[in-house]
C-alpha cells in the first residue's frame, strides 16, 4: 500500500492548493442544500402534533448539536495526528476548526433555549445533554485560549493539541448522556438504532440541513485553513508564487 498521498497531505502547499480547488465545490453544494432544507422544514413540513411550529427549530438545532460534535471529533483527529507525526498541516487544521467548532455549539445551546423556553418553559435547566455541551464549548474557548496564550507555535501546537485529545472524551459523553442518564432532553429520533421515529415529511428535510452544514463546514474550514497555512508560511518562497497564481 502506498503511502503518498499521506506524505502529500503534509505539504502545506499541496494541501494549499488542494483547499483553494476545493473550497468553491463545498461552498455551492452548501448553499443549495441549505436553501432546499430550510424552505422544506419551514415550508412543507407539517407542524408537530404536540409542539405545533416550534418544532422547526429542530433543521438548525439538530444540524449545530451535530457539528459541534463532528467538528471536535475532526479537531481531536488532526491534533493526534500533528503529535504522532509530527505533521504541521495536521496542527493547522486542528487550529482552523476551534472557532467553526465553537460557532456551531454556540448555535446549538442558543437554539435549545429559544425551543426549551417554550417547552420546558425555562431558558436553561443543568441537564445532561445541556451541561456536557456546555463543557464542549469551554473545550473549545479553552483550546482557543490556550493557543493565544503561547507565543511559539510548535509549543502551542503540542498544548493545545494534548488538551483537544483529552478533551475528545466528552463527545460520547454529550452523545449517550440522553440514554444514561434521565435527561428532560429527548431521545434521539434520527441517529439512532433502527428506524427514525420522525415521519418523512419531516426528516427528510432534517437529513438535508445535516448534509449542508457538513459541506458549510468543509468549506469554513478549508477557508480558514488556507489562512492558516499562509500564516504558519509566510516567510517561504511558495507563497509568493501562489499569491500570485
């Protein structure tokens, strides 16, 4: 088995290049799955039977809850792979997911609000589900932080990667916490064993705004990681050449 595609994944340049042709594919494919889910959950799908409209929060909840996981899982696998390996380019795209990561979980915690307000009838309760996503942003903000904190970048690398590998624990702890523990959080209806509990009009939407916050990730993140790598190489000769390309 050859191993060169995993070599040219740690070039900067290549993986450079790579992220400028790729990142327009991501970026459409985004926007127009967005447009299509959105206008089917809160167009065509029909209202809850016990929740009414309030349930259509769900097409941007459900997909920023998910990111938020999908996108710390990515950040932990990047740092482990810069610590084992030594890999820069690794290192940069674990960096480069911190703020998307921190976005989505700040999108989902105020989103659950605004849907726990109406039915719970509180903004906030210490629930499981609530109090392990809450610790992934502190996660987040902590790796951010740290980062800030330390000048060099190999040191801050090697510290803030430590700390999102042992922050990845959590992930199965936010993703069970509905099933161990007794959560006023429902149950999962989609990512679950065995069929979905919602009804297609409704989930299909639902499988659309996932697979467009996917994307819209994929394309923050080769944004940002080019910016990244521009920065962690500014002083080589290549840049000047792509820039100039």
């Amino acid at each position: 088995m050859s191993w060169t595609w995993f070599h040219r994944l740690g070039s900067p340049p290549y993986v450079y290049g790579l992220a400028r042709r790729l990142t327009p594919w991501f970026a459409w494919g985004a926007g127009l799955l967005l447009l299509c889910g959105l206008y089917g959950g809160l167009v065509l799908a029909p209202p809850d039977y016990r929740q009414g409209n309030d349930f259509r929060i769900i097409y941007v909840h459900a997909p920023s809850a998910w990111m938020s996981l999908m996108v710390y899982t990515t950040m932990a696998v990047a740092a482990a792979v810069g610590l084992i390996w030594r890999m820069k380019v690794a290192h940069a795209v674990a960096a480069s997911c911190a703020t998307i990561g921190a976005s989505f979980t700040f999108a989902a915690l105020v989103t659950g609000s605004l849907w726990g307000v109406r039915m719970w009838g509180t903004w906030w309760e210490w629930d499981p589900r609530l109090t392990s996503e809450l610790i992934l942003l502190f996660l987040y903000l902590g790796y951010m932080g740290l980062r800030a904190a330390i000048e060099d970048t190999q040191r801050a690398d090697r510290a803030s990667g430590l700390l999102a590998v042992v922050g990845v624990v959590n992930v199965p702890i936010i993703h069970y916490s509905v099933v161990w523990w007794n959560s006023l959080h429902q149950a999962p209806s989609v990512m679950r064993l065995g069929k979905p509990t919602m009804p297609p009009a409704m989930l299909l939407p639902l499988l659309i705004m996932l697979a467009g916050f996917t994307l819209l990730f994929a394309a923050l993140l080769l944004v940002r990681l080019r910016g990244e790598i521009l920065n962690r190489e500014r002083t080589a000769a290549w840049i000047r050449e792509a820039l100039e390309a």
